[in-house]
C-alpha cells in the first residue's frame, strides 16, 4: 500500500481545484458532495493504510513513497515524498475522520451562506495541507504544509471579509504565525549547515553524532524549532491570534482548534523527539512555557461570556497541556491528548454551532439559559464532551490529561511544580466548561421571546456528526488505558518505535530508580479527580443553585473580574509596546526617510539638471544661421587662440 499513500492528500486536492475552477457554477448539492467525498476517500485510504502498517512488524512500521525531486541543488536534496509511520498515521486519522464530520456538519450549518462554494473549496484546500504537513518526509516539504495551512486560516477566519472585525482576525492570524515561522525556517538552516540533510530519517539517525548532548547547539535548534510552534500551536507569546479566529465560521473553527492547524507545533516537536531528549534545557523551556499557556488561558476563561471565545482559551489551555508532556519528555503522552483533545473539542464546537445556529446567531451566553428541553441532542453530547474535557473517569480526557499530569510529576524532566499547575488548571477546566453548561442549558430563558420562537433542534447534517463524537469522545481514550490499571496501554505501544529510543528508555530507568509506584500514581489521579469534582460543583452552585451568588462575587472581585474578561489587557499592551510603535516607526520611516529624504534627495537633484536643461535647451533654436554663426565665432576664437596665445 506505500506506493497509494500520496491519494491521502491527493483527494481533498482534487476537492479543492474542482470546486475552486467551477465556483459558482456548480449547484450547492454537487459543491457539498465533492467536498465532503474528497474528505471522506482520503479517511477510507488512510484507514487501509493504517492496519496495513499495523500487519509489519514494529521494528518495520515505516513506509516512504517518494514522487519526484523537488529541490535537486548539491548537498540539499528535498523530495515530494511522504513518510507514512505511527506518528503520521494516528494524525492522517484524525485529521481525515474529524475533518470529514466537520465537512458533513458544515453542509448544514453554512447552506444559506452565500459563499458556500468558496467556503468548501477553502476547506478542502484546508486539510490537503494539514495532510501534507504530517504526512512530510522533510522539514522542507512539511513547511509547504505549514505555510499552508497559514494561508487557510487567513482565508477562513476572514470568511466574512465583509466584517471588519473578521478581516483583522485574518490578518492577525496571518501575521503573528509569520514572526513563528522565523524561527522555524532559522532552526532548519542550522540543522541542515550541521547534519547535511532535512530528511526527517536522515537527521533523527545523525543527531545523536552530530550534536553534543545538551549542547548549546541542539538547544538553539530546539528552541527555534519551538518557537515556530508557540506561533502554530499558540502558546505564550504568540497565542493572541487564536481568540480572535472565533470570527470564522464555527465548523472552521472546529477544524482549526481540534484536527489541524493548532496541533501541528505538538507533532512537529513530536516529530523531533530526537533532537528534543538531546537538549534538556529546550525540553525545561517547552515544558514552562506549555504549563504557563494552560493556566493562564484557563484562568481566561473562567469569565469569557462569548460561548465560542470559552471554547478558543480551552484550546489555548489544552494545547499547553501538550506542550508540558512534551517538554518533560512525554512525547506520547502529548499525542494521545492531541488525539482525545480532537475528538471532544471538535464536538463541543460544533455543538456551540448548533446552540448558535438555533439562537439565531447568538453567542452571548447571557443571553441564552433553559436551553437543554430545545436542542435535547446538542445538550446531551455537548454534555458528553464536557465531561471528557473535564477529566472525568472513563471518559477519553481522563486518560490523556492524567498520563500527563503524571508523566510531569514523575518523568526525570518533571518537576512538582509543573504538576501543581497542571492540577490547578485541571480544576479550572472542569470549572469553565460546567459554568458554559450551566449558563447555556439550565436556568433562567435570558433571550428574547423573538429568539424564542425560533428555536429549534439543529438538522441531522449537524447532529449526526455531534452523535459520532460524542461516542469518540467518551471511548477514544480506552486505546491508551495506563499501565498503572494492569493493562497494555496500547497507544504508547503503538508509538514506541517512533518515539521510544535509547533516552526515553533511560528516562524509565531514572523513574524505577526514584520509586515512582502505583500508589503515588492513584494517589495524584485521586486528588485531581476530587478537585475535578469539586470544581463542577462550585460551577453548580453559582451558576445553576444560586446564580445570584456569581453576580456577587463579580461585584465583590470587580478588579479581578475586569482583568479576566479583558483578558489581562494582553492585546492592549502589545499595542502599545509592539504594533503602535512599529506603525510609527513606519510611517517615520515613509514619510520622513522615504518620502523626504530619499525621494527628496532624487527629486531635489533631478529638479536641479531640470533648471539647467531648461537654460542650456534655449542653445538649441533649429535655425541654420543661428548655428552658423555660433560655428564661425568657434573659428574666430579657435584662430585667435593659436595666433595669440
């Protein structure tokens, strides 16, 4: 099967040029089908081609299928091949199944758009680069892949370029990924100046000779590397642009905040486990600056009322969460909780879709309440994955965000801090989401008797894919059961030959060493489910009991409530310390050295031989005897000079 691994991407291409070439000429159903089969071949070959990898043996699970050379110049060859391995094949899955529910769901939600064409054609063109970027044999070609699903989100969330908000939020995108991307391009011309190559094979085997463990080299490599995905992933700094996608469409911000875009810093680092196990101090940044993100978007959250923008700082706070099992070195661990994330996360945004579509566009959860006897599906499986986003037991983000937690306090990268964090952001999570609850499905009908009258369960187009998820979001989880539980935990199994190697291995040792038991293991998994718990209800007690306890206590704390809901004036303070003095300095630099100076200087000179031209053009009269008599006193004082000089 490795020589039909390149139609995983091939389809959703061919979605995307047949749509794009015909736009507006096909009917909506015909747009619908192509966009949506395309998505959905792509799932059915990956399927085959995952149990066909499954069938090697594991030493052996890698395919390779290179097209043709791409970049042929000396030392540096870069091919359009792909590398099909564990790794690539869990993300081909979950970009390819999650991506096809989300283009189901979006025949219903976007079929009285307009732009339903340009819409779709966007989307295909959307997951045709998420699958080249995992799919990528090199750091080369997976960067095509990164670009594009840059360009895609710009496209995307600036859908509704018609609103101005929108069309900001594109840009922002835009160009905040681009200041990550820096990075991203200087870390692969270091590896390639050291290894000679940017095949993905080709370097992780050459590392270890050529980079000094925990050399200053390996680190700044890491490092760079890390931050082309704090921009893609959106991790502090550069996570400001992420909140803002919520201008997209809601299916576009499903695909962005679950299966693609968001998560493709969590594979690439992932992807580099090798590099990364080699620099302990870039591992030590990662795992801050992922734990940082994930309490500090939580916190965020806590006082959001746009159903969507709750949803936008979950990501940020889950995605940090990866970003702290790959800095301690839990590489499979931040996969699996990719994985889960996807499948839960995509559910709750589609099913904030679906709240918004049946409150006629509304988002402001203020103005909802009582909505749970309306949309009995949408509650039932946004319910479904708010559970599993809170970490209760049996649910898939149970699994993965405990192998995390735990992985922080006891991997020899770990630190008790981390965990601590961890733990306290797992209890604000369970926190927002219940209040979200609360506030959307129970209590008091907030919105107007005109809303009112027209709401109504979303079409089956839309709650179909909410029913599929929400099954995946309660079992997805069970594939990576942990050890502790007596059983094989076969996703870090199935990720071993990928991920696993000599460092993982005598970071193992390093943890049988310090006595890391099963006791202290159920001991942390206990208190974070107590926490959990205790959490839902204090979310129950202010925003379903008592409500009027909440609005208390937002009087009371009226500083802090401010400093949440403006988001601790981030985007305020980059303002004023970055985009207000760049633009000044931009315009300094138009109309002062540019327009006065530079182009001064030009005009002034050509406007001084200008002056000249018009005094010496007056010579040239066109009449014979006005040269005639120029040339006989040119003579005269031609003789004059030899006779007398």
């Amino acid at each position: 099967m490795a020589e039909y691994i390149y139609l995983v991407p091939l389809f959703p291409l061919i979605g995307f040029l047949i749509n794009g070439l015909l736009l507006g000429r096909l009917p909506r159903a015909a747009v619908n089908f192509i966009a949506c089969a395309s998505v959905g071949l792509s799932f059915i070959v990956a399927v085959m081609l995952f149990f066909d990898l499954r069938a090697l043996p594991e030493g052996q699970r890698v395919l390779e299928q290179v097209l043709f050379t791409w970049i042929p110049s000396g030392a540096l060859q870069v091919n359009i091949g792909f590398l099909l391995d564990p790794l690539s094949a869990v993300m081909i899955l979950v970009v390819t199944g999650v991506g096809f529910l989300i283009h189901i769901y979006s025949t219903g939600y976007m079929s009285h758009d307009p732009g339903f064409g340009r819409y779709f054609t966007y989307l295909n063109l959307f997951t045709f680069s998420m699958l080249v970027l995992v799919l990528a044999d090199s750091f080369p070609f997976m960067f095509v892949g990164w670009e594009g699903v840059g360009l895609c989100s710009y496209l995307l969330i600036g859908f509704w370029f018609e609103k101005k908000s929108a069309s900001d939020a594109g840009k922002k995108a835009f160009i905040v990924n681009r200041i990550g991307d820096a990075g991203f391009l200087l870390g692969m011309f270091i590896i390639f100046w050291q290894v000679g190559s940017l095949q993905f094979t080709e370097v992780m085997a050459a590392a270890p000779a050529v980079f000094a463990a925990g050399g200053a080299l390996v680190t700044t490599v890491c490092i760079l590397l890390f931050v082309g995905a704090t921009g893609k992933s959106a991790q502090i700094p550069l996570y400001v642009w992420l909140p803002d996608a919520m201008e997209g469409p809601t299916p576009v911000s499903a695909l962005i905040h679950a299966a693609t875009m968001v998560t493709a810093g969590v594979y690439m680092l992932a992807r580099s486990s090798v590099l990364y196990t080699m620099a302990p101090d870039a591992l030590a940044v990662v795992a801050i600056i992922g734990a940082a993100t994930a309490l500090f978007a939580a916190t965020i959250g806590t006082a959001q009322n746009d159903i969507k923008r709750v949803l936008a700082y979950s990501t940020v706070s889950q995605l940090g969460y990866m970003f702290l099992a790959c800095g301690v070195a839990a590489f499979t661990a931040g996969i699996f909780h990719l994985m889960t994330h996807a499948f839960f996360k995509a559910l709750l945004f589609l099913a904030a879709g679906s709240v918004i579509h049946g409150m006629s566009d509304i988002q402001d959860m203020r103005q909802m309440g009582g909505l749970k006897k309306y949309m009995p599906i949408t509650f039932i499986t946004m319910l479904l994955a708010t559970l599993a986003i809170a970490g209760i037991p049996g649910f898939s983000g149970f699994f993965s965000k405990d192998e995390i937690l735990w992985k922080s306090f006891s991997s020899s990268h770990g630190h008790i801090l981390l965990w601590i964090i961890g733990f306290i952001t797992a209890g604000l999570t369970a926190f927002y989401m219940f209040r979200l609850i609360y506030m959307t499905f129970y209590g008091k009908e907030r919105m107007s008797d005109e809303v009112k009258h027209h709401l109504h369960e979303s079409p089956r187009s839309m709650t179909l894919p909410l029913v599929v998820l929400a099954v995946l979001s309660v079992i997805g989880g069970w594939v990576g059961i942990p050890h502790v539980f007596g059983v094989t935990n076969h996703f870090e199994h199935w990720l071993a030959p990928v991920i696993a190697g000599p460092h993982q291995e005598a970071a193992s040792h390093a943890l049988a060493a310090a006595g890391s038991s099963a006791a202290t293991e159920f001991l942390l998994m206990g208190l974070t489910v107590v926490l959990v718990l205790f959490s839902i209800f204090g979310a129950y007690m202010l925003y379903k009991k008592r409500p009027e306890l909440s609005t208390s206590l937002a009087q009371k704390f009226s500083g802090l409530q401010a400093l949440l809901v403006n988001k601790y004036y981030v985007d305020e303070i980059y303002g004023a310390l970055v985009v207000r003095p760049i633009v000044t300095g931009s315009v300094f630099l138009w109309k002062i050295v540019d327009v006065l100076f530079i182009d001064g200087l030009i005009n002034g000179f050509a406007a001084i031989y200008a002056d000249i031209s018009q005094v010496a053009r007056r010579v040239q009269t066109g009449r014979i005897r006005s040269y005639a008599t120029v040339f006989v006193l040119g003579v005269v004082a031609m003789v004059g000079y030899f006779l007398y000089w």
